[in-house]
C-alpha cells in the first residue's frame, strides 16, 4: 500500500531528498515535516517561509503555489 504524499512529499521523492533534510535546512520540527509532506497538515506562515527558504536551495524558481493551494 502506497503511503498519501502531499505536493511536497512528492517533490522529495522525485528528487531524492529525504524528509531529514528538510528538517535539517527548514528548522522545523520532524513531526511537521511528516504531517505536511503525508497531507495531513498545511504549513503555517512562518513554516512555509522557512520551508521555501530551504526548498529555493535546490530549486531557486520555486513558488509557494507549486506545493501549496493558496
């Protein structure tokens, strides 16, 4: 059984990135990576900003609307 990724989630698999590493170079908790990446959650304002900070290290031209419906 296939487990539920978030647009998130899959943009780690696709890339090969672990979860770690974004708790690493967001700074944000391991449980909230977790719940954000399996869907069951959306970020926070400040969590979003950090994640973005950390995503824009692999990919500088990516945007909050690619992971998130805001």
């Amino acid at each position: 059984m296939a487990k539920t990724r978030s647009s998130l989630g899959k943009w780690l698999d696709k890339r090969g990135i672990s979860q770690e590493w974004l708790v690493e170079n967001a700074k944000v908790s391991r449980n909230t990576i977790s719940s954000i990446c399996s869907g069951r959650r959306n970020p926070t304002t400040p969590t979003l900003s950090k994640l973005m900070k950390a995503i824009r290290k692999v990919d500088p031209n990516a945007k909050v609307e690619d992971f998130f419906d805001i």
